[in-house]
C-alpha cells in the first residue's frame, strides 16, 4: 500500500528500479559545488533526449532548500522555482549551449589547436553577413581558402607521420589531404571512408578557390562553400576524435560496451578514476570489490 504522505526527498531513491549510482554520485557532486550552501537529497535522471545527434540527459535533483534541473552536454542546472517546464528549459538549454559553443568557436582558448580553423570560419560568416558586391563573396572564398590551409595544418600537427612520408608544400590542401587521410584511414576496411573524405576534402578546396576568383560570385556559391567548408572541418574533428568515438572497451561481466568513466575524490590516496557498466552492475570502484579470501 502507498504511503499516505509525501516521502522523504533522501528515500525516493529507494523506490527507484533503475539507478545508476556513479551517474547520480557525479550528478550531486556538481550541484553541490554550484551550490555550495545546499546538500543534495535525491538525484533521478528523468530521459535523455537527442537534438541534432546530441544527447541531452535530464535530471530532477532535490536539495535540503531548492529543486533543480539539471542537463547535460555541458551541464548546467536551471531552479525549477524559475524553470517550472521541463520542454522549456531544454530548448533554452539547448539555445544557451549553442550560443556558448558560437562564442567559443570565435574566442576560444589557445591551446586547441584547430583555433585558427574555428576563427576563421567565423570570420567568413561575419563577411557574407555584410557581403554586397562580387568582390565581397570573393572575399568570403578568400577566407574559406585560408580556412582550408588552417584546417590541414591543425591536424598534421596532431598527427605522428613515418619520416620517409613525403610532405606537400604548406598551401597544398589537396596534397596534404592525400597524406593525412591515407595515414588515419589506411587499410583495406577504410577504403571507402577515405575515397569519400579524399573526395570531399578535394572538390571543397575546388569550390572554395572557384568562389574566390570568380568575377561574378554571389550569396548562393558562398553559402554552399561555407557549407562544404563546415562540413569538412566536422568530418575531419570526428576522424581525429574516432579513438574516443569508437571505443571497444567490454564490460568484463556482461560485455557490454557501454562503460563510462567517473572520478571520485575519495579514492585513497589522492583521488582516481573508475569505471563502470551502464547495463549491469559491474564497477572498478575499489569500495565495491569483493573482499580478498
């Protein structure tokens, strides 16, 4: 029989059939360092929703004074006195992010080193936004064009090539291009990945270089070079991030692949990482092994 009265906020976890404890340990631990006065009674991930391939996990967290939302990709947590709708502040969510993300891309931190690329993109849509005459879009092209150099020697420099690889002159997009994708996808199971990204690496820099010397360039080829430019630099920042994107990490107990990392600072003597199973109950955390015979 139900309980006539509300339940204790630090009991609801209780009655929850499906928990995922280092989750909710990471969870409250950012709440409670975003609010430093409060202590956290109960976490309870409500769904996770996918805007444009991005998901967003949702989460209703109850303090000792306040109750929150909390979403992440990044994390930020909304009071549910000010955000009563949980649909409202995810599409805000989603808009603050995306505008953080713009800001970033334009002002980032220096020591990422695809920077330059980011910077200059931005800076080609700032010049379509005030583009009028030929000379303008040319302009545009102009910009992409140093996008494309940029964007080459961003990933050489985070790539370790044989020294008997020879190595195309800086502006030579299409050659590096070559060299690049022929290092990260070699092999026979990558043929078509790398016949397509050689292909699309080639005709950007084809359209880009045709929107720049083109005597009557418009709004339409800039967009669609802006466009193409955009697309290469995702492609190639998933190809340079696919160690992390494919992981092949089991769970030892089910073998699973969903196996996430959590730090907790309680782990003698100064703090570490864990891991664990999202499909089972399986944890490297030391407090959880079983005792030694």
């Amino acid at each position: 029989m139900p309980p006539d009265h509300p339940l204790p906020a630090d009991e609801l976890g209780l009655y929850s059939p499906e928990r995922d404890f280092g989750a909710e340990k990471n969870i409250a631990e950012y709440v409670e360092g975003q609010a430093p006065d409060e202590t956290v009674l109960n976490v309870e991930r409500l769904k996770i929703e996918y805007v444009w391939g991005t998901p967003y996990e949702m989460w209703d967290v109850t303090t000792d004074k306040d109750r929150w939302w909390v979403i992440t990709n990044a994390t930020n947590l909304y009071s549910q006195r000010h955000f009563p709708s949980l649909d409202y502040t995810l599409s805000f969510h989603v808009g603050l992010m995306a505008r953080v993300m713009s800001k970033q891309t334009k002002d980032g931190p220096s020591e990422n080193p695809f920077d330059e690329v980011f910077r200059r993109q931005a800076q080609a849509k700032d010049l379509i936004d005030r583009a009028v005459e030929a000379v303008d879009f040319q302009a545009v092209g102009m910009q992409l064009r140093e996008c494309l150099i940029s964007l080459m020697s961003a990933v050489r420099r985070r790539v370790d090539l044989p020294e008997d690889v020879d190595r195309p002159q800086d502006a030579n997009v299409i050659g590096w291009g070559e060299v690049l994708l022929n290092h990260l996808c070699g092999g026979r199971s990558n043929k078509e990945l790398r016949a397509h990204l050689k292909s699309a690496n080639e005709s950007t820099w084809q359209l880009v270089n045709w929107v720049t010397h083109h005597r009557n360039a418009n709004k339409t080829s800039a967009l669609i070079a802006i466009d193409s430019v955009d697309a290469l630099v995702t492609q190639l920042a998933h190809l340079m991030s696919r160690e992390r994107h494919d992981r092949t990490d089991e769970c030892p107990k089910c073998h699973s692949r969903n196996v996430r990392t959590f730090y907790d600072d309680a782990i003698e003597p100064d703090g570490a990482y864990y891991e664990d199973c999202g499909q089972c109950e399986w944890t490297s955390h030391p407090a959880h092994q079983p005792a030694a015979a």
